[in-house]
C-alpha cells in the first residue's frame, strides 16, 4: 500500500495494485463456482470498485478477479487485502485459503503449503446483501455499498520469524513514555534466541526474546524520549518506530500524545480540544469506496480551507492512507465501525454481534497507531433506548476498551430523548435533523436544549457534547427567492444557525460533525427514497458528489474562522 512511511525494509512485499482480470458471474452462488472454469473476459482496476465503473454500473453480483503472484520459496506468505466489499473468498491455484464478511477493514490470508514459482490468485467479491452470510452491510443504509477490492492488496513473504502487530500507545505524553507492545510468531520453534530491537526518536531498546514452542508470542516494553516533539492537531509532530525482530522489520508512523476526557473537556497533551468538522463518506461518483489518494488530499484541502480540524468517518473504519494525511495535518478523527440503524433484533443476535467484534478488531488493528485517531465510535443511530439492547451495547464497548483502553469511546445517538446507554461511553454524541426533517431553524436551539436537559437529568451532562450530526440538503446550483429547502440558501442559513447557536451563543458543545461535507449515492432499496434522496442522493454536503461547494461552504468557512481566530 502507497503509505507516506515506508513499513518495511527487509520483508519482501509484492504490492498487487494494477489491473486484473475479471469476470462478473452476477446472480450465481459462490459455493457453485468451479474457480478452474471462470472465463476472465474484462479487466478491472485493484483498488477500484466494479460498481462504480460505466460498465457495471448498478449491478450486484458475484465477480472474480485474478491476478498472478509469485511465491519465490516455501517461506510462508501472507495475502493483504485492506477492504473487500463487502464479501469475499480467496484462492490460490484454485484452493481456498480464505473468506472475509464485511469491507473497510485490513485482513490477512495465510499462503502456506504450496511449491514455489508463479501462482494464479482468485479473489472471489460479493456486493449483494445477505444478512446471514454478511449482516454488516444492508439495504436499507443511507449510502452506496459498492463493491470490489476497493482497498489495496499486498503479498508479504513473512520468513519463518515474523512480526504479526505492532501497537505503541502513549502513556505519559510529558515524560514522553511509550508502551510498545510487539506480537510475533514462528512457522516452527525457533533454534535460537530472537533478538528484538525498537527505535525511535534516535533512541534504541534492545530484548532478546527465547524460542518457545508456542512458535509465538508478545513482547512488552517501553521507551521514554525525552525532548521529542508531541503530536497535537495544532503541531501535528510524528516519529517513525522501526521494529526488527529476527530477519523481520516494521516501521510504524505514530504521534506522542495523549487523548483524555475531563469533565466536559476533552484534552489533547492535557489542553482542551474543540472539534469543527464534517461526516466524511469514502465515496465519488468515479471510484465508489475506492477514493484514490489524490481526492483524499483534495477533501481534506477543503476540510482545513473551511478551517475544520475534525472529521467522522461515518459510517465505517477509516483508509489508512487517509489516516495518514490526517496525522500529518493535524485532523482529529472519528474512527467508527460499521453500522447504521441496527434493528433491536439484529443486537441480540449472535451472527451480527461476532461480525461486529471482528469489524471492531480490524479496526482498531489497522489504526490504533494513527495519532490523529482521536476516539473509536461505533453503531451509528442504533436502538441505544430499548433495554433488549443495552447488553449488545455492553459487549461491543467493551470489546473497543479491552483492546484499546487509551481512546475515549462514543456513538452517535438518534434517542437522547430515551437514550440508555450514555452512561457506557465517555462522550455523548447526539444526531437531530431540527428544520429538516421536523421544526423549523427557529426551533434549532431550543430542540437541542431539550436533547441536553434530558442527557443532564438522567446524570451523564458531565461529559463531554458533541453534536455528531445535524444538517440540511441542498441541491447544487438550486437557489431562489424563497429560499426554502433543498435550495443552497436554506443550508447555508440553517449551519449559520447551528454553529451560531452551538459555539457564539453557548460553551457546552465541545464539537461538531455537520453532516455532511460531500453529497453521496444512497440506495435505492432505501424507505422512500424518491421523496427523500432527490438524485438518488443524499444531499446535506455542502461540496457535492464532485466536490463543487456550495453557499453553505463559505457559511462553514467563515464561521470556523471566527472560532479559530478566537483560540489564537
Ligand atoms: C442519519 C444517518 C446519516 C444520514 C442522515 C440523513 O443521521 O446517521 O447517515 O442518513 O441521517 O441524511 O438523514
């Protein structure tokens, strides 16, 4: 993957991107494909979502995709795929090694047992909805599921010693101490002592791990780098950590700071941090999910021109190349796992909660090192208020905190008026549509007074606020006279009155997250999309689908500024 670091030195990485070949099979079972006998009549691009080409544009089908990769000996390898949408099955030489539910997340696919020399790599991509073999993608959700190998692939030669993870979090941002923990593993016990060494900040620790007959394990340890430059979104400051262990390297990008919740404050580096933002779908009418790096660097050129230091990657776990420009720029981040409206059923059912744990751990094993990675969220607008399912709740959260105790956690709320699940999570994120979906921009303030007095009563107004969605649509180039909905000059009016209301008028909310920053393709499967997604969109950006601005932009844009301006 086009990292801005480079993660490896010695291990051997064979990166897979270019064109495939490919072959749309459509309305097929995948356990009725004879792999050997696919006819590969088109070609399609990896990273690149088929949907969203001219070609197959609307279709949902299975699709196969091929590739040649080499295996040079019979180390053994490991197949990196950083998104498949949102099913998928992989071969080698027409044998399975692997099958993956759910996209937006890195997986690896162990490639061991076969001679050496070139091999034929199937990847076998599903992009229709079937909640019993994928429940994390469903037709009813506000956006496009677009399918492919919409992330890029990689083929690593591992060795026979091999570093597995690398997670280094912050735990005292002024004496500059790391806690670097480091999971190896081994294709056979190993003869001899592993040597380890990490560095960073012109500093090296040295371990010397003995072989056991686990053929794994997980090294701990921790460096204090006196003097080294603290990360914030201010002095957005980085430090590369390279690990070797054995023949094996890592190279990591991380920021020394730390993220705390007090009170109603949350701290960077023990400061107060006020998050000025959007909601971010990974999508364009070109490329679907698959949004190259060249229009990431263009949105968030926007982002910081509207003078925003905050995104919410909604509704999914982040790109690490995204991720990357956003620790370099000094923009907070919202990093959530997929999820949008989940029915009380699906919270008590076990497929949906494993698929969830699994989206949960690739998350935060793919981004627990961005330093611009702020707080994990997760189940957006989800029956947060029904008592069968606060337990789903309990779990997840959970989950996110055993793996990742250094990040405060989060979800957006569409209940604050019967929500009962605040008290779980260390900030209270509210979602309402005041003067779009009901009420009018006059009632905008007095219907999140509302929202706050309800969260101060049932004892959780102690925490941080953050209005995590709230917006209008606009139709770009539509203005008149009236200036009613859909028109460009209702959104502009109603973000004047809500980031007036929010952060002129009073001090609670410590961020916002304006849905949306692009408009977006929805899916037509949606509940009546024809009299809510003009387009079959989802209009409330304020650039639209090719990222033309609309009045709202300068609106955004001035007002941040005043903000900014005020912290100096
Ligand atoms: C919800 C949802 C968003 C979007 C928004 C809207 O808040 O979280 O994804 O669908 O509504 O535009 O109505």
């Amino acid at each position: 993957m086009a990292r801005r670091f480079r993660p490896h030195d010695f291990r051997r990485v064979q990166l897979l991107d270019s064109v495939w070949d490919f072959a749309f099979l459509g309305d097929v079972d995948a356990d009725h494909v004879d792999i050997r006998r696919i006819s590969f009549n088109d070609r399609m691009a990896v990273p690149g979502c088929f949907d969203a080409t001219p070609a197959y544009a609307g279709r949902r089908g299975l699709a196969a995709y091929r590739t040649r990769i080499l295996l040079p000996d019979r180390t053994p390898h490991e197949l990196v795929l950083d998104g498949v949408h949102h099913w998928g099955r992989i071969f080698v030489e027409g044998k399975m090694v692997g099958e993956h539910v759910g996209g937006f997340t890195r997986f690896g696919v162990d490639i061991a047992g076969f001679e050496p020399g070139q091999k034929d790599l199937v990847v076998l991509v599903d992009n229709r909805m079937n909640y019993e073999r994928c429940p994390l993608h469903l037709d009813y959700f506000d956006w496009y599921h677009f399918g492919g190998i919409s992330r890029p692939a990689e083929l690593h030669r591992l060795g026979y010693v091999w570093i597995d993870a690398v997670r280094v979090v912050t735990e005292d941002y002024s004496a500059r101490r790391l806690a670097i923990e480091i999971d190896w593993a081994s294709a056979a016990p190993s003869p001899d002592k592993i040597q380890v060494a990490v560095t960073c900040a012109g500093k090296t620790v040295r371990q010397t791990v003995e072989p056991d007959e686990e053929n794994a394990g997980q090294i701990e340890l921790k460096m204090e780098l006196p003097g080294a430059a603290l990360w914030s979104p201010e002095e957005p400051n980085l430090h590369e950590l390279y690990v070797t262990l054995g023949e094996d390297d890592y190279r990591q990008r991380i920021g020394i700071r730390q993220v705390q919740c007090q009170g109603r404050q949350i701290l960077i580096n023990g400061k107060p941090v006020r998050l000025l933002g959007f909601n971010r779908h990974e999508a364009h009418p070109q490329f679907g999910h698959a949004v190259p790096e060249q229009i990431m660097l263009a949105d968030l050129q926007q982002l910081r021109d509207m003078g925003c230091n905050f995104v919410r990657g909604s509704h999914y776990p982040q790109d690490a190349r995204f991720l990357d420009l956003c620790d370099e720029m000094g923009m907070c981040v919202w990093n959530e796992s997929i999820g949008w409206n989940q029915k009380v059923e699906h919270m008590t059912d076990e497929r949906f909660l494993r698929a969830q744990e699994v989206n949960i751990d690739e998350m935060i094993a793919a981004s627990c090192n961005h330093a611009s990675v702020i707080m994990w969220g997760l189940l957006n607008e989800s029956p947060s208020n029904k008592p069968e399912a606060r337990a789903g709740y309990e779990r997840l959260i959970g989950r996110i905190r055993q793996l990742d105790p250094s990040r405060p956690v989060t979800y957006a709320s569409s209940h604050p008026i019967d929500d009962i699940c605040f008290d779980l999570v260390d900030i209270v994120s509210i979602n309402q549509y005041p003067g779009w979906y009901h009420n009018t921009i006059a009632d905008i303030p007095a219907h999140i007074d509302k929202c706050l007095a309800r969260v101060d009563g049932i004892g959780q107004g102690d925490k941080p606020f953050i209005m995590s969605e709230i917006g209008a649509a606009a139709i770009y180039g539509c203005r008149d006279m009236n200036e009613d909905r859909w028109t460009e000059q209702y959104q502009a009016k109603l973000l004047e009155a809500t980031i007036r209301y929010l952060f002129f008028d009073n001090d609670r909310a410590i961020g916002l997250a304006i849905w949306q920053y692009c408009d977006g393709r929805s899916m037509p499967t949606l509940p009546s999309p024809i009299m809510t997604r003009a387009r079959g969109f989802n209009n409330k950006g304020v650039v639209d689908e090719y990222r033309r601005p609309k009045l709202a932009y300068e609106v955004v844009k001035r007002l941040f500024g005043e903000l900014n301006a005020e912290n100096g």
